[in-house]
C-alpha cells in the first residue's frame, strides 16, 4: 500500500480505521494506527494527473522503527542529561533518590525543630517585653506617688509602729527624767527640761524622718537590683535558647547560605534588603564577567600571551584534543516505557 | 549528596572574603573567622635556617619576622600579578613563576587559617583592583587553584561598597598598599568609566618618607620597614599638635630620639591631591543631577584611610564644589574582605557551578 504523507486530502475522505491495540514488547508507540489515522487515501490515477511519475514507498514497519529510535535515543539522552552520568542503573538512581529524599527529610525536621525553638524564643522574648512594660508602668505611677503598692504600705505601717515605739521611749525617758527633778529643790530645772524635749523632740522627728526616707529608697533599690537580676537570668536563657537554634541551622545540611537566608526570611529573623532585586541582578553580572575572564584568558593563551609574555609570542599550550564521542547510553528502559 | 567530582559536599560549604593586598592580606569567612596576615611568603636560605624554623615554608608574620634567614617573596609587591606585567612590577622573568608559587602557598596558608573542615567545599571571592588586566585576574584565579572549589573576581572598591549595602550615588576610595582605588556607585556594576586608580598609596607615602627622613636627619639609621612602622603608629594629615617621635640608632648606633612629625605629614599629604583629583573626575563626569547627593557620601576604606584627619582634608577640599561628607568605614583593614565575603555568601548555588 503506497503512502504519501504530502498528498493533498480527497475530497471525501474515508472513515480512519479504528486504531490497532499497541503490540508491547519494543514498541513504545503505535505509529502504525498514527499514520492510518492521520493519512488520506489518493488513487494513482489522482496522481499520475498531478504530474507524478515515481513514488518512494516507506513500509508502516519502517516508520514505525524510525520513530521509535528517535524517541528512545531522546529520552536516552534526556534521560543521561537529568542524571549527570550516563552509566547509571535504575536501582542506583533509586537508592540515590531515597537517600537524597532521607537527607532533606532529615533538614526539613532539624530546620523545623530549630524554627520551634525560634519562636518560642520569640515568644518568651515578647512575653518578658510585656512584664517589663507593665513593671515601668508601674515604677512610673509610684514615682508619680499615684499608687501605693503593698510592700510601700508594709513599709509605712512598720516605719509607722517604730516610730510610736520611739514616741514611747522619749516620752518616758522625759517623764522619768522631769519625775526625778520634780522631787528635787529645783523647781527652775524642770521648766528647762520641758524647753530641752520641745527642742529636743523635732530634731527627733526629722531624724526619723530622714531614716525612713532613705530606708524606703533602699528597699527600693535592692527590689529593682533583684529585678534586673531577674530579668537578666531570663534573658541570658532566651539568648541560649537562641544560639541553639542558630548552632541548628548553621550545622544543617542545606546547600547554601542562600537557603539559610530563606529560613530567616521566613522566621521575620531576616532584615529585609532594599537592594535585594538589584543585588541580584549584580550578582549575575559579577558571574558573566568571571566566565569571560576565564574565556578571554584562554584565548589568550591560545595566541601565546601570558603574564610572562604580554606581548605574545610566548609557548602556546597544547591544543585540548576532544575526548572520543561516548557510546550511547545503556539504560535499561522497562518494556513499554 | 555529591558534585561533580564525587566529592562529598555533606559538610557544606564555606565562604571566604579575601583581600589580596600587596603589603597585607585579609580574609573573613562564614564561620567567623577573620584574619589579616602580611602577604610575604618565604622559604629557608639554608639547612641552618631550616633547623632553626622548622619549616620549609614560612608565611605572613612569621616570614616578616625572621625575614634575614628566609628567601623571602612578596608575590603581589608593587602590583606583580596584580595589576601590573613583569617589567612594571619590577619582576625579573625568571622570577614569575616564583612569584606565583608564592601567591599559590600564601592563598593556600590563608585559607588554611579559616580552618576548613575536611570534605567542606571553599568557594571564595576575592578582591582585584580595578585596573586589573585579563591576565592578572586570571594569574589570581591560578593562585586559587587547588585552594577553591570555586572562585570568582570583583573589583576591590565594589566589593567595600556591596559589603556596606552602598550602592548609588556614593564615591569609594580604597587606599591599600599599592594603589588607590577609586569607585563611582550609581546602582548597578561599575565600569571601568566608573573606576580610577592611581599608584599612590601605602608604599609610596613610605618611600617618601623615607627620603624626606634621610634629607631631615642624616644621621639616623632606619629602614623601610622602620619607617613603615612610625607611619602606622603615628600617621596624620590635619595640622593637629601630635608629635611623630621615634628612637632609632644614630651613625654611632646608639639609640637617639628622632621627631620625625614635619616628613610623616608631608609625606602622608603627598596622596591627597590625586585621591582629590580623582573624585573631581569621578563626580564632573556624572550626572549633574546627581552630583552632589554622591559628594555628601564619600567613603574611604583600606589601610591607608586610618591616616588621621584624611577625612576632613579631602572635605576641606571639597568645599570649593558646594561641600562634601567623608566618611571611613568601621574597620578599613577588612573592609574588603567582608565585602568579598558577603558577595560569596549572596551568590547563588548555581554560579559557583558555572566556574568551577
């Protein structure tokens, strides 16, 4: 049966012959029913009017074998490409494929473990923020003598109880005293007396004044001082925290700085670069560059100028002699593939 | 999990910043390490001074140190493979391949300090200057070969100015040992339209110096390297009160007081004009629009900026052009190698593959 792929179609054409089922083995496309499907009949006749005197005949079986090299030498060098190598077995790419998988399955969880310990630094972080907030808040009304807070009032209430004990005591040692001088023969001395604890007595008062003052401010100092103190030992557990999840992430098996940057990037950890598009950019230029230093000293070189000979005329390298062609790849294709 | 080679990349990756500068070399990598070493390789003259160091090679401070028994070589010395060709570096022909075996062993030895863990793959960035030929950068990636996995290189004053994330409208001085690099950023990579350099720098406020000493004060015993010494200690432009003293022996070889203030700064001075006239180019040949948004930000790095009150000299001079803000960068000596670090942090995965 001749065939004529460039045949202008009849007018009427004949209804395509339904498709043969695919005969397995090395066949991977049935181009048999392909090319029933898409060819047209034409009569000799037709074509011995349109001028044509030889016809090249090409059996279905051979097309059909052509098309199929075709494909499979593609997929074989595609195939060869995608791998790096050309010799390698399927169980290979397999066991590769597996360990590849394992390995960044183990990255995902460690960079999800350290992105764990991350954010609940982050939290604490905030957290601690809040008290401290709260506890200026509430430095800033005592400062302002707006609140009274319980360890203030314990303090009045005890400065308060020392200073009516104190009351007691200098009251009893001028009555005791003004008792004694009462029983004497000087009646002039008891006056004085009465003037040396009106004297005596406000000087007392400011004294005690002053120690409770400076009393109040101790105690407030060493609340603060423990405070801090305790603010820093939480601080210092949030920065742990912290070097652990860096140490995590800098001891990952990720690729590149790049990937590490994502992370951040993703953890709000990473500040953001104005300049990122135009680094980028940069950075591609900085490659093209590079890659023509190392083409353009090669020609160089080719031509005989070298740092030694800038002039030329130096030894010109041996020509590179290009490795023989490889054989085509053996992959063992399963059947049908 | 493996390249190319079949090398193991499960350890990762370390980055690496460096600065090959031609008195000091520099590095900064991702796992903290930051190293400035002297960029002098050398190797024993004799058994004798084979037994005494131990070693049949000796680099950075050590080499400085025991230079007297060491066949010692400064592979990047006034610009050799660098920026200059053999004749302009003043290197002998015979001598070159020395030289690059001695920038191969020093960028082995630094590299050696970030202290890589086995199986790590290196990839680094290093800094080139701007006037770099074809030929020196690929003589830099040579003495990186062996060393790193992958490498690339940038010009030195965008490698500062990407590590300090400046990069519009702002002028880049980078004063080293060799040269001064100067560097217009407007956003994108600058061309070489965008770069001067000019040969006046460390080494040459030395070398005058030294003459200026020798006319000053005959009768004082020094070297380069003493003089090099005083300038680190007591270098400034501005007319300040400070005094230079130093104690060097007379003709007699006894220990003399030496003021040496008035030569330091002349000879300090000496740079200025052309780091000046250099930005003048860099800032007239932009757009006026632009113009003076980039004099209110320029930035002097390398070891050269740490001269005191080279920040308000060169203000001063810009005056004349409506004003200009200098600033120096936070640490001038690695400024480079952070810049060149950050750059090799940021490059993605796939273009280390490119170039390998």
């Amino acid at each position: 049966m001749p065939e004529d792929l460039g045949s202008p179609p009849s007018p009427t054409p004949p209804p395509p012959d339904p498709p043969p089922a695919p005969k397995g083995g090395s066949k991977m496309i049935d181009v048999q029913g392909m090319i029933r499907q898409a060819s047209r009949r034409v009569s000799v006749d037709q074509l011995v009017r349109k001028g044509l005197k030889t016809i090249s005949m090409l059996s279905r079986e051979k097309i059909d074998e052509l098309i199929n090299q075709a494909v499979k030498t593609m997929i074989d060098k595609y195939r060869a490409m995608a791998a790096g190598v050309v010799n390698v077995p399927i169980a290979q790419i397999e066991a590769e494929s597996k360990q590849e998988f394992n390995e960044l399955l183990s990255q995902y969880q460690q960079t999800a473990k350290a992105k764990d310990d991350l954010e609940h630094s982050r939290e604490s972080l905030n957290v601690e923020l809040e008290e401290m907030r709260k506890d200026l808040e509430k430095q800033k009304a005592l400062a302002d003598g707006r609140l009274s807070e319980e360890a203030e009032k314990a303090l009045i209430v005890g400065f308060k109880e020392f200073e009516r004990e104190l009351e007691k005591q200098v009251v009893k040692v001028f009555e005791k005293r003004k008792l004694i001088l009462e029983g004497g023969d000087q009646p002039e001395a008891v006056a004085e007396l009465k003037g040396v604890e009106n004297a005596i007595r406000p000087i007392i008062s400011r004294l005690v004044a002053a120690e409770r003052e400076r009393f109040a401010m101790s105690g407030g100092q060493s609340r603060e001082i423990a405070m801090l103190e305790k603010r820093i030992e939480k601080l210092y557990a949030q920065i742990a925290a912290m070097e652990n999840a860096l140490k995590t992430i800098s001891n990952s098996k990720l690729y590149s700085n790049q990937q590490i940057q994502n992370i951040m990037r993703q953890l709000g950890l990473a500040q953001e670069d104005k300049n990122f598009e135009k680094k980028r950019e940069m950075l591609k230029f900085v490659l093209d560059v590079n890659k023509s230093i190392r083409k353009e000293s090669q020609e160089l070189a080719q031509k005989g100028i070298t740092l030694a000979t800038p002039q030329g005329g130096g030894p010109v390298p041996a020509p590179t002699v290009p490795p023989p062609p490889a054989e085509p790849p053996k992959v063992d294709a399963p059947p049908g593939a | 999990m493996s390249d190319a080679a079949g090398r193991t990349t499960k350890e990762g990756v370390l980055y690496i910043g460096m600065d090959l500068g031609c008195y000091k070399t520099s590095v900064a990598a991702t796992n903290g390490t930051r190293e400035v070493v002297f960029s002098i390789v050398g190797w024993p003259k004799d058994p004798v001074s084979r037994k005494l160091l131990g070693k049949d090679i000796v680099f950075g401070n050590e080499a400085f140190q025991h230079r007297l028994a060491l066949e010692t070589i400064r592979p990047f010395e006034k610009g050799a493979l660098k920026y200059a060709d053999n004749s302009e570096a003043g290197v002998p022909a015979d001598k070159l391949a020395r030289y690059k075996e001695a920038a191969k062993e020093l960028v082995k030895y630094v590299v050696s300090l970030c202290r890589p863990p086995k199986g790590t793959l290196v990839y680094g960035v290093i800094g080139s200057p701007a006037r770099a030929s074809i030929l020196n950068k690929q003589a830099l990636m040579d003495a990186c070969k062996g060393t790193f996995e992958s490498v690339m290189i940038v010009s030195e004053p965008f490698a500062v100015a990407y590590g300090m994330n400046t990069l519009e409208d702002a002028l880049i001085v980078d004063i080293g040992a060799g040269t001064t690099d100067l560097c217009r950023m407007h956003g994108a990579i600058p061309t070489e339209d965008d770069q001067l350099t000019t040969g006046k720098a460390g080494d040459f406020i030395d070398n005058l110096a030294m003459d200026l000493i020798k006319k000053a004060h005959p009768e004082a015993q020094f070297t380069i390297n003493m003089v090099r010494e005083a300038k680190e200690r007591g270098s400034f432009v501005n007319d300040v009160n400070d005094k230079a003293l130093v104690t060097w022996p007379n003709k007699e070889g006894k220990p003399t007081n030496f003021d040496i203030t008035k030569e330091l700064k002349e000879a300090c001075r000496a740079i200025v004009p052309d780091i000046v006239q250099g930005l003048r180019k860099l800032v007239s040949s932009y757009d006026a629009e632009f113009q003076r948004r980039m004099l209110q930000n320029v930035v002097l790095a390398g070891g050269g900026s740490q001269l005191r009150g080279l920040d308000r000299l060169i203000e001063d001079d810009l005056q004349q052009y409506g004003g200009g803000k200098v600033t120096k960068v936070h640490e001038p000596v690695f400024a480079g190698a952070n810049g060149a670090l950050k750059l090799a942090a940021d490059m993605p995965e796939d273009y280390w593959k490119e170039v390998k």
